[in-house]
C-alpha cells in the first residue's frame, strides 16, 4: 500500500513492481491496443485505484508528489501502463466530489476500484426522472475503460433553459464499449469510444462539473480533494510523459553503447552523440523540477492562494522539454532506433502523442499565465 512518508516523497518504491509489470508487457499492451491483463491488475493492486479515495473508505487520500513519482517510474517502462495509472488515480479524485452514498456505491466494497471517465468534452443527453437521470450518448477517449469497474461520464441539462454539466457515475454494466482506439502513440492504453442507452442515473451518482473546479470546502477534506481540478490536471497528465523521456534517454544510451562510426570509432565518442546525451539529460532533469515544483505547490501552497495558471505554465513547458529531449534522441539513435521491437521509437511516439492532449498545450497555458500576471501587476 502507498505511503507518505519522506522517502515515499523521495521516491515512490510501492511502484516497483507496477512498473517492472508494464515493462514486461509493453509489447503485448501496445500490439492488443490495451493494457495486458497482469498489468491492469498490477496497477490496482499496488495502490493507483485507491491514491486519491478519501481514506473513510480505506483509501490513501495521497499526495502529488508521490505520485509525480510513481507514475514517472512506470513510464519509463510503458507509457500507456503510466497513462492509465495516472488516470486511476486522477478518477478516483474526481470521485471523491459524489455525495456520499455516491461514493458509497463504488467504494463500499473496497477502495481498489479502477475507474475510467470521458468528462471532456461533454456529450450525450440527460432526461430529468424522479431520483435522478436517464443517461444517453457517445464519449470517446475513456482510456483503461476495458478494465474499469466504474465510468465517470460528463453531460448537459438542458431542460427548461438549465444548461448545467453533471458529471455521472455509470457502472460498466450500464455501458458498451466500442473498439475504436487506433491511434500511433500510446497504444496500450484503450482509449475506447463507449455508449450508453437509458441507463438510470440516481442523483446521489452525480455531481456538477463545476464542483471540480471549486474542490470540495468542507471540514474533514483531506487536502487532495480540497484543491481544485485544474490546479492539477496538467500535471498529471504530464507525468507520463517525464517517464517516457527517462525510458527513451535509457534505451537511447543502451544504442549508442554498441554503435560503431564509419572510421570504426565508438559512436559514444563522437560530438554529435555527447551533444544529444548533454542536451537531452539535462532537459529531462529540468522538466523534473518544474513538474516537482507545481506537485509541491499542489501540496502544500495556501489554498486560499493557489497559482493554477502558474501550475498550467509549468507542466506545458516541461512537456515541450521533455518532447524535444526525446525527438533529438530519436533522430541521432539512427535507423537502430526506429526498429519495430526497440524502446526508442515505442517511447517516441507515445511522447509525441501525449503532448497533443488538450490540457497540456502551450497557448492554453501562456494565456493563463499572462492573465495572471497581468491581472497581479494591475492589483499593485
């Protein structure tokens, strides 16, 4: 079980054996466009499913330091193993927003519940019922959803000019899953399109939207679920991606290790190689410490005085780090580096395509940002 003591902090060791799984099965998770079963189980198992429950019911109630850890060292194995392992977490948060009987009905049982979400952008139809919703429509991208129990799912009302977002809590037997995910980078992750017909929410499995965004300001939170959504959502998805660009660096060097010139010299010897290792290690140690810094502010800053846009800046440039880091050591690992079973070019894609999610694009966060300083130099 996850820890928070100091040396968790350090280094999340309860992700080991998570991580050791997804690297044994990446192959296999990206040629089945889904995480390998061992490897769903493992994640759950080792503690992502139950990071964020509210420890009332036997969760962890973490915090995103450590986890900036664990599911950085997953990555640097699998990638999509690290995705999915971020998201359990992430969902599991989320989840903590339900009333109580809410979240009753998924953690009664136990806290290792996996949970998938599709909440952005939202889709389908609600149809007001006495109790609750009937929920209808298509979400696409619910990524790990072959392997979750529960699917939290984003909609709107629009009954009697009300155009609210309810975020719902469905469970897997309520929905069906389409295998629509083809995509180049992150394979294994199962990001599939699902649909639901006419399935009965009640309405203490529903939570508005803009709940996230506020956090939960009540006495007894524990800080993790106080803070609000976009304070950290780039910064979890980023996460994967300082693993994948740790990965690459290794199977990089491992290449280059048995790389001969054409004049018979080691390649290791060579300018342009010592320029790739010089300039990609350090960009990688770099985009570490922004992601550490905006997991810390997500810790430990004031909640009365939590820098979101600052956060935001933060995790979107070390992303862009962390891709360049990698595409030059993808394009000086020669043609060895783009072959089908080599590490290299699996964690160059998957970098790549996690660098095109929404929350982690650059003018979305300068806008952010300059707004927030602009609105800081107006206020003196």
């Amino acid at each position: 079980m996850p820890t928070t003591t100091h040396a968790a902090l350090t280094r999340a060791a309860w992700a080991h054996h998570a991580a050791a799984q997804g690297a044994r099965y990446a192959t296999e998770s990206e040629q089945a466009r889904t995480l390998h079963p061992a490897v769903a189980e493992t994640l759950v198992q080792d503690g992502f499913a139950r990071y964020f429950v509210p420890v009332g019911f036997g969760g962890t109630a973490g915090t995103f330091a450590e986890l900036l850890d664990a599911v950085a060292l997953v990555g640097e194995g699998c990638t999509s193993a690290a995705w999915c392992a971020a998201l359990q977490a992430a969902h599991g948060r989320l989840a903590a927003h339900l009333p109580h009987q809410g979240q009753a009905d998924l953690w009664g049982s136990g806290a290792d519940i996996p949970i998938a979400a599709a909440v952005v952008p939202p889709a389908g139809e609600l149809t007001p019922v006495p109790g609750g919703y009937l929920l209808t429509g298509r979400w696409n991208l619910a990524s790990g959803v072959d392997h979750a129990h529960w699917i939290l799912l984003a909609a709107p009302e629009r009954a009697d000019g009300d155009h609210r977002q309810w975020i719902l809590a469905v469970p897997r037997a309520d929905i069906s899953i389409h295998d629509t995910w083809r995509n180049s980078g992150l394979r294994g992750t199962g990001s599939h399109s699902v649909t639901v017909d006419a399935a009965f929410v009640p309405e203490h499995r529903t939570v508005l939207r803009e709940a996230l965004a506020a956090g939960r300001d009540e006495e007894g939170a524990a800080r993790c679920h106080r803070i609000p959504y976009t304070l950290v959502a780039s910064l979890i998805f980023a996460a994967p991606a300082l693993g994948a660009a740790r990965g690459a660096l290794r199977a990089w060097i491992t290449l280059a290790a048995g790389r001969t010139t054409a004049g018979g010299g080691r390649f290791l010897e060579e300018a342009v190689a010592q320029d790739a290792l010089v300039r990609s290690s350090a960009e990688i140690d770099a985009a570490h410490l922004l992601l550490r810094r905006a997991a810390e502010r997500a810790d430990q800053a004031p909640l009365d005085d939590l820098p979101v846009a600052l956060n935001m800046r933060d995790a979107a440039v070390a992303v862009e780090m962390l891709v360049g880091a990698v595409e030059r050591l993808f394009r000086s690992g020669g043609a060895r580096a783009q072959a089908e079973g080599e590490p290299l070019q699996r964690l160059w894609r998957d970098v790549h395509a996690l660098a095109g999610h929404g929350a982690l694009q650059l003018p979305l966060a300068a806008r952010a940002y300059g707004q927030w300083v602009a609105a800081d130099v107006a206020a003196r």
